[in-house]
C-alpha cells in the first residue's frame, strides 16, 4: 500500500510539473497570431460618420476570435465591420455604440460594446485578474427576411445586449478573449 502511495505522489508530481500553463499552450500553424486590441483604436467618428480603422491583421485576428468563440467554422466569413449608434431600451433610453458584423450568408449578426473616447473607438474591456475580454452577441435568424439584430438593453443600471426578439430569433451570448 505505502509502495502504491509513493507511485501515485510520484505521478501527480510528474504531471503537474509537465502541465503547460495557459499562456504557453501552442497553437495550431493555422492559428492566427494573438494581438493585444484591448486598447487599439477601431474606429473613429468623422463628424457623425463612423468609419472602421482597423487593419488586415486587426480584422483577421477578430475574425479568428469570433469564430472560435461561437464555434464557427473557417468556411464562414464576415461582412465588412461597421460601427453603429443605437438607443438603449429598458430603464433609460440613451446612446450606446455596437461594433457589428454579419455571417455571409446573412443569417447572423454579431456585436461587440464599444465605447467612444473623444472622437475615438475602443473595444469596451471587461478586465479579469488574469485575461481581458470583450462581451459578444451573436443574434442568428432561420430565414433571410425575418429581422433579427442585436439590440442594447439597461435593466438594473447596466447596460446589455440582447437580440430583437419580433421574429425568430436565436441569442448566443459569450466573451471574446484579447
């Protein structure tokens, strides 16, 4: 029994010692390489216009994010990026800022808050002890014509998104981790 003991320590203590912490989980060649867009600069607003600046790996790295966080496949791509105002509903109505995509094949719309300092857009951080992410909704529709897209909600003084819930509407909530 005590031999068993010792054998059973001894491979605890091997596997813990061989265990790679988070942070140094390769990933796959495919895989696109991380960026830190926490604090990057996604768009700005040119006089009530709201343009999109983010470059190709910006955008490609979003992409990547997205996918994985929704488990999406490679094969589906996105629109192109924009930045939208929208009225809050609920307790107060009030401007909010949702950085959008769709599916290609227009089924899905895909949001992220993002908040305007200045003339300036960032993506709105919720920061953990150890990673930051970025709340995401994805609000998917059977049928082409039927309205489906994300909408902001404050209920309890906070803001959140929810999906327009006149027509069938599936919401797929989630984070985005940076």
């Amino acid at each position: 029994m005590k031999n068993y003991l010792v054998g059973l320590l001894f491979f605890f203590f091997a596997v813990s010692c061989n265990t790679k912490k988070e942070e140094e989980i390769s990933l796959p060649a495919t895989a696109v390489k991380h960026l830190d867009i926490s604090s990057k600069v996604i768009g700005e607003n040119n006089k009530g216009e709201y343009v999109v600046s983010t470059d190709d790996s910006i955008t490609k790295y979003l992409e990547s994010r997205l996918r994985e966080c929704f488990g999406l496949s490679d094969s589906i791509s996105f629109s192109k990026f924009k930045i939208i105002k929208t009225t809050t509903q609920g307790e107060s109505a009030k401007d909010s800022f949702l950085f959008l995509t769709n599916t290609s094949d227009e089924l899905a719309s895909i949001a992220l808050f993002v908040d305007l300092k200045g003339d300036k857009f960032y993506f709105r951080i919720n920061e953990g002890t150890k990673t930051v992410s970025s709340e995401v909704i994805m609000c998917k529709k059977e049928n082409v014509g039927v309205d489906c897209k994300p909408l902001v909600l404050i209920h309890g003084g906070k803001e959140r998104m929810i999906c327009d819930s006149s027509g069938n509407c599936e919401k797929t909530g989630g984070k985005v981790w940076w």
